[in-house]
C-alpha cells in the first residue's frame, strides 16, 4: 500500500544504515575537512602543468650580425642605428637570431625588438647604454610604478612583439649609477602628478613626462608581448625597475644573474602577465629580487590585468629589499604563484605580501616550499594590508588562501611573523607548516587576521603550533622598524 514500507524495503534499509553508513559518514567527513583545510594539501603538480603551458619562442635558423650593419665593438662608436637596423632586417626577413658578437659595443640609445627576433650575445659581449636621457627619446607607451604614461623608452624594449629573446652569456650594462639613479631624490612631484593622473582617470595619451621629468626609464620592458625568453645574461647597473614583463602571455626567465644595486632595481616585475617561469637565477638587487605586480589604484582597476600563473623555482636571493615581494601595485589582482627550492641571503623580509586602503585588489592562492634563509632584516613573512602611499582611500585590498611550508630562517632580526591586516579585510586563510626560525627579536605580530592555521612552526626554540596565530595578542609597541 502507498505510504507504507514493505518488509522487504524494510530489510534494505536496515542493511544500508548497518553495512553502508559506517563507510560513507567518514567520506562525507574527509571530504568537508578538505573543503575546509584544502589549502594545505597544496596541488604541487598544477605548478608543472603551468609549466607546461608555456609556450617558449620558436626562430627561423637566419643570422643577423650586428657588425655587418655598421656596429664596432670599442666602446666609442655608437652602435643603437646599426644594432636597429640587424632587428628591423631580421623581423622583415620573418624572424631569425640578431648576433652580437665579442666586443664592447656603446648603445648611444636603445634597442626596439620585434616580433621573431633572437637577440643572442656572446660570452665576451659587453652592451654599455648610453648615460644621457636624451637618447631615450622619442617617449614610448609604458607604465611606471603601474600607471600607465609615455615616458623615456626603456634601453631594450618589445612592444606587441610575438616570440622574442634575449639570450647569451654576454652582460647588459645600464651605465646608470651616475646618472639615472641619482633621479630618485628629484622624482617626487612627477611621481604625484603622474599617480593623480591615474586617480582622475587623465587619458594616457595627455600623460607626457620624458625631458624635462624624473620619472626613471624601466631597463628590460616587453610589453603586451608573447612568447618571451630572457636567458642566461648577466644585467648590471640598471636605472629602474630591471626586467618588465608588462602585459605578456607566456615568459620564461632562466639562468640570468642580475648584479644591480640602484635604487628601485626589482630585479624581475612580472606585471598584469600570464604564464610565467623564472628559474634558475641568482639576484642581487638594490630593490626587490621578485616582484609580482597588477597595477596601481584607478588606473590599475581600468586595466584590469591581474598577474596569475607565475612559477619560481631554484633561485638565489640577495636584497637590499625583500626577496618575494607581492604588491604594492596589485590592483588588477594577482593569484596562483608558486615559489619553491630558493635561497635568500640577505633581504628586508623574505617574503612579503603588501598593498594599502588606495588599491583594492586580490591577492590569493599563493604557495611557497622548500626555502632556506640566512638572515631577515625585517620578518621572514610579512603581511602588510595599509603599506606607505596611501592617498585617503578606503578599498582595502583582499590577502587570502596561502601557503608556506618547510622553510628554515637563520635569523630574522625583527620579527619572526608580521601580519599586519585592516579591520574589515582581514588576512585570512593562511597555513604555516614545517617552519623553524632560529632566532627572531620578536616572534609574532598579529594584528587583524582570522583562520590562521600552523603546523610544527618553531621560532626561538619554543613550539608556535601550540596555540592559534590568530590568538596572539595585539603588539602595539612594536611597529616594524625600516
């Protein structure tokens, strides 16, 4: 009868809730756990399918030698005309390799590359860019600090160039200690100018700084390109910001030395780009040795290009800054970012995740392993939600799924742990796991964070996993110290 179980229905239920139950309550268990704890068992092999993604410039076998277009290598003769026309000869021919053989060869202003042109220097190579900023006019497209301008051209720059490379074992010389990088103390009208330009929503095209102006040349710029290589060179003495993929789909960095001590010298800035490995490189850097970067404020959110797919592995770190930086320019956002198998010397802090109340923003799926650390100035992982430069907005910008394990941190001379988030967006969702930092002034500053998980994290000695992050008291006396 309708509305009524039969003996034998009866019998089926009884035998689903004794045979059946026992093991799927468990299931349902494990599966909401990993819902919940599922950043920490990070997927490692969605790293190697970025990888594989990545598609690497391919060149018609064509050789360009600078030297046959006018370019001696003394010193003395100013080589930028013969080097443009070995780039333009290659790109009109359908791509191939622009040769620069050994020598020392002066670059009285920059090199434009094109879509298929392999730029490849020889292990006695040495480019030496002019010191004079009127060889970077005419101004070009580009984005300073991640405001869109035009601006003095970088010294090597692509502009919507499809497969393009830079490779060889010869050395990019900037020139720039004594010139350009003394800019930064005269920058700063231009620098407010130009980011209330970006507040306004000023067209770029009216955005003409160049002569007359002290907004330093980005050094290495592709921009809007893809398929970009930048391998095995060694890049010295550089004005701004060192390598600038701005835009780009499909970046591989590897085995370059980067030996740059200026003032702003990141090392690398990936920026609204796409599919991006840097592996295998030694940095010394004046600035951040990586900087992961998707715009800044109003002009960032026009853009609209976050930076995501990035992978960093095997690399060496030396810093007057910080070795990982994400931020502050991440307004178009900025996610997926794996980091692993890396040294860092000396740095600011190790890793370091920063925007302020101007950017918005988001910042998630973030995942570092395998790091060792000899000494943080600062904090070996630093979180700061209302970094310097805020201009009196309020769009807090969004820290959130991380994760860091099985570091080791000689020394951090500050802080062990600084995570500095704002009232309403706190930094949440961060798991720790396998950290030992040998000694630290002072092991955790917590302020505004929620659902902050560790996992065998030691600092001086003393077991952190014994008790929530987001537990730990406020540190109001102890402002981290520049």
């Amino acid at each position: 009868m309708r509305g009524y179980m039969s003996i034998r229905e009866d019998v089926k239920l009884k035998r689903v809730i004794k045979y059946v139950l026992p093991a799927i309550v468990p299931l349902i268990f494990i599966s909401l756990f990993s819902c919940r704890a599922g950043r920490e068992a990070v997927n490692w092999e969605a790293a190697q399918e970025i990888i594989k993604n990545i598609t690497r410039p391919q060149f018609p076998d064509r050789e360009f030698s600078v030297t046959d277009y006018g370019a001696v290598g003394n010193s003395i003769t100013p080589c930028r005309q013969a080097f443009q026309k070995a780039v333009d000869a290659c790109n009109q021919s359908g791509g191939g390799r622009v040769i620069v053989p050994a020598g020392n060869f002066y670059l009285d202003g920059p090199i434009h590359l094109k879509s298929n042109v392999h730029l490849v220097l020889n292990k006695d190579t040495r480019l030496e860019f002019s010191k004079h900023p009127q060889d970077y006019l005419p101004m070009v497209l580009t984005r300073w600090e991640g405001t869109e301008l035009y601006n003095y051209s970088p010294f090597i720059y692509a502009y919507q160039a499809i497969n393009v490379a830079i490779t060889g074992r010869g050395v990019i010389d900037g020139n720039a200690a004594d010139t350009f990088a003394k800019w930064k103390p005269h920058q700063k009208k231009d620098k407010k100018t130009l980011r209330q330009m970006g507040n306004d929503g000023v067209p770029v095209y009216q955005r003409l700084f160049g002569e007359g102006h002290f907004l330093r040349p980005v050094s290495i710029q592709f921009f809007s390109c893809v398929n970009v290589l930048v391998e095995g060179v060694t890049i010295v003495d550089m004005p701004f910001w060192i390598i600038h993929p701005l835009y780009c789909t499909n970046v591989t960095i590897r085995d370059i030395t980067v030996d740059s001590w200026n003032p702003n010298n990141d090392g690398v800035d990936p920026d609204g780009s796409v599919n991006v490995l840097i592996e295998n490189c030694t940095f010394r850097t004046g600035d951040d040795a990586i900087a992961i970067k998707s715009g800044r404020d109003q002009d960032g959110w026009r853009v609209g290009r976050p930076t995501e797919n990035v992978v960093i592995r095997n690399c060496r770190m030396e810093s007057k800054a910080n070795g990982l930086c994400i931020g502050s320019e991440m307004s178009g956002s900025v996610r997926k970012i794996f980091m692993e198998n890396c040294t860092v010397g000396n740095a600011g802090s190790t890793i370091y995740f920063k925007g302020n109340l101007d950017r918005g923003g988001i910042v998630e799926n973030v995942y570092v392993r395998n790091i060792t650390v000899q000494r943080a100035r600062h904090a070996f992982i630093r979180f700061d939600s209302n970094y310097k430069g805020h201009r009196g907005n309020h769009f807090p910008p969004v820290f959130h799924n991380f994760t860091i394990q099985h570091v080791t941190c000689e020394q951090a001379d500050q802080y062990g742990l600084y995570f500095k988030g704002v009232a309403d967006e706190p930094i949440s969702r961060v798991f720790l796991e396998d950290i030992i930092i040998k000694k630290a002034e002072f092991p955790v500053y917590s302020q505004y964070v929620k659902d902050i998980r560790v996992k065998s994290v030691i600092i001086n000695n003393s077991a952190l996993s014994k008790f929530p992050l987001n537990e730990v008291p406020v540190n109001d006396g102890k402002e981290m110290r520049w």
